[in-house]
C-alpha cells in the first residue's frame, strides 16, 4: 500500500469522524466549540506573552498577584502604592484605595505574594521589651565632665568658659 493511499484513508475516517460528531451535536455546538478553543488559545497565548514580557523587566505573572482587595490594602500600607500597584490585580488594587489605612490584612504565607513580602517586614517582638532592656542598660546619672565636675552641664551653664576650672585661670 502506498503513502499517497495511506493518506486519503486517513483523511477519509477523520471526515467521518467529524461527520459523526456534528451529527451528534449539532453544528452550532461544534461551530460554538472552534470558537471558543480559538479564542482561548489566542487568549493564552497573549497572556503568556504578556507574562513573559512582565517577568523579563521583573513584574510578577498575572497567576502570582493577588485579588483579595484587603492583601492589596496592606501591601499599600507597608510597602506603598507601587508595590500594590504590581502585585494586586486591578479590581482589587482599585477597591483597596476606597479602604480605610490599617484594614488589610497580610497575604497568606504560601502565596507568591506572601513570599515576597512577608520576610521584608521588620521583626516585631510578641511583647513589650522596655522593662527588660531598662533594667539590663540602666540610663546614665547626671552628665558631669571630668574637667570641671559637671558645672558645664548646669542648668544654664551651657559650655562658656568659666575662670577657675581645672586650669587655674
């Protein structure tokens, strides 16, 4: 059996396939189908470019962004209206201005935005330090100087010279 007759029974059985499957169907159901798989791959493949695009100057995909409106809220709070502005998607971004300053709350640990963000967060100790420290570097006496027993550090005194310190004059 040749190539070339190998080919038109393919052909033959795809069309038969295909009559088949739009018999069961219907044409409009196929006709909505294509449509609908075209537009999604040109849809997917615009959105991988921008992506690309996006990650190649360092802004994140749009799958690593945020669309909880409050996380929006607090990158704007901690880290500013431009980081918001990129890793929050606009309809959050967007709600998150109408918000109150202090109402967000933190991305989830595990998010691509959690993982951005959350290490860059100044540690906050779990409780209050002041007494312990106070106690271990207790605050210094009275300032004196060892030239003219503190009297430079006098109430009004200021640093003029005065005749008669250590010096003799």
């Amino acid at each position: 059996m040749s190539t070339r007759a190998l080919m038109i029974g393919a052909g033959v059985a795809g069309a038969g396939l295909l009559a088949l499957y739009v018999s069961r169907q219907g044409l409009g159901n196929v006709a909505a189908s294509v449509g609908a798989g075209a537009v999604q791959a040109v849809g997917g493949a615009a959105s991988g470019a921008v992506g690309a695009i996006g990650q190649a100057v360092g802004l994140p995909t749009p799958a690593q962004t945020s669309t909880d409106a409050q996380v929006a809220r607090w990158l704007i709070d901690n880290f500013g209206q431009l980081e918001a502005s990129k890793w929050a998607g606009a309809p959050a971004y967007l709600r998150a201005q109408f918000m109150d300053a202090g109402s967000g709350r933190p991305p989830p640990a595990d998010s691509a935005v959690g993982l951005e963000f959350l290490p860059r967060l100044a540690p906050q100790a779990s409780y209050d330090e002041t007494d312990r420290l106070a106690a271990r570097y207790p605050a210094p006496r009275e300032p004196s100087s060892i030239f003219d027993g503190g009297a430079s550090f006098e109430a009004g005194a200021g640093y003029d010279f005065k005749p008669g310190g250590i010096w003799g004059f």
